[in-house]
C-alpha cells in the first residue's frame, strides 16, 4: 500500500471515528432513556469481570481501540473461523532501537475459513494466524483447538500470516448457538456478550463498508 493510500485511510479513519462516535452516544442515550436493556439489540451491562486480558500485562505498549472502527481501520478480511490446532511456538530476533538484540516470541494456528464477512478473502481454506507470545507468557490471549470465533485480520504478505488487526479487541468466540463472547473487555466489543452473530456481521459490514467508501472517494 502507497504513503498516500494508508494517509488516505488514516484520515478516512479519523473522520469516521469521530461520526460514528456521535452515532454511539446517541444510540446509547436512546436505549438507556428506554430504562429497559431488552429493547436494546447490545448487551448494555456486559459482565466482563471474569476476562484475563493478556495484553494488559505485556511488555509492550500499544493503542487501544475504543470503537468497532478502529479495529477495522487497517484490516484486510473479516472471516469467521474454526481453530484446528493449539499452534506452534517460534522465535524472531529483534534489534531494538538503542542496538539490543532480543527474541520475540511467536504462537501461529492454523484456522479453517468458515466465511469471510468482510474485505479480501484469504486464498486458501486454511489461514496461519500469529499471535504473540507463547501459551506460557501470551502478549496476546490466544485461541485453542476447537474454538470458533470472528476475527478482524491484517495479512502480512512477507510471511504469508495473518495477525489480529487489533489484539483482543478483533477476535469474538462464536458458541453453538451462534451467540457471541468477545475476548476483549473493551465496552464497543464486551456490547456483542451474549448477542446473536447476525449483529456483529452488520455492523462489520456497515463500517467496513464505510469505510472503503471514504478511502475510495478520496477524502
């Protein structure tokens, strides 16, 4: 992607950002106006005590995500996916800015595509999906064998792997009646605990498709 065509989107995001945020409030004047959570099509009071967020206790630093948006800024796809395997730990060697050579530590699964709902659709059946950490010192909490889940994706080409856009904040457990737990605490992403699948594909869908909109029309 071009300098021109990632500032395009980071402005796109900006805007975008700022009007769905308004979209946001206004909403959630209105269901808590209603004085009945019920009415509402989000979980307004998700019980997010029992999380164990990895990323909070990593040894790196990062921006966190306050709307669906942001997660969604850089992505490429949008898929649900069946986990296949626990993954494989590896280790890259990093330099650090002062010339400090360290190993950074690496968990990829495989991931069956069940459907993409949004952005370019991985080219095969099966995607390597990258997480940081070990099982042991995880910097991103990470998904096991057997788990289904939305996953909000960046494709890195160099080493034909995908990574959460966004750490926690892109991934969402799918159980077998399609209802939705997000791995994140966040409350734009905890709002979908316990909401039908059919919601969150909406709403990624909406923003996703927004959001190519203003890249698109050159703002």
């Amino acid at each position: 992607m071009s300098n021109s065509m990632k500032n395009k989107k980071v402005v796109a995001s900006c805007v975008l950002s700022v009007c769905l945020i308004a979209m946001l409030a206004t909403t959630a004047v209105s269901c808590h106006g209603n004085n009945d959570a019920g009415e509402s099509r989000y979980n307004l009071n998700p019980d997010v005590s029992g999380k164990v967020i990895a990323s909070n206790s990593a040894p790196i630093n990062r921006l966190v995500p306050q709307i669906l948006l942001d997660t969604l800024s850089f992505a490429t796809c949008v898929i649900i996916g069946e986990v296949v395997d626990d993954g494989v730990v590896t280790t890259t060697e990093m330099l650090s800015l002062t010339g400090f050579s360290y190993e950074m530590y690496y968990t990829t699964a495989n991931i069956k595509v069940l459907d993409t709902i949004a952005g370019e659709p991985p080219s095969g059946d099966i995607i390597r999906y990258r997480q940081g950490g070990s099982p042991e010192a995880p910097w991103h909490t990470q998904v096991k064998k057997g788990e289904t889940g939305v996953f909000i994706l960046f494709y890195r080409e160099q080493i034909d792997q995908y990574m959460a856009a966004a750490f926690e904040e892109s991934v969402w457990y799918v159980d077998g009646k399609n209802k939705l737990t997000s791995m994140s605490d966040q409350p734009f992403a905890a709002k979908y605990d316990g909401i039908d699948l059919g919601i969150l594909i909406e709403d990624v869908k909406e923003a996703f498709a927004l959001a190519e909109e203003w890249l698109n029309s050159g703002t």
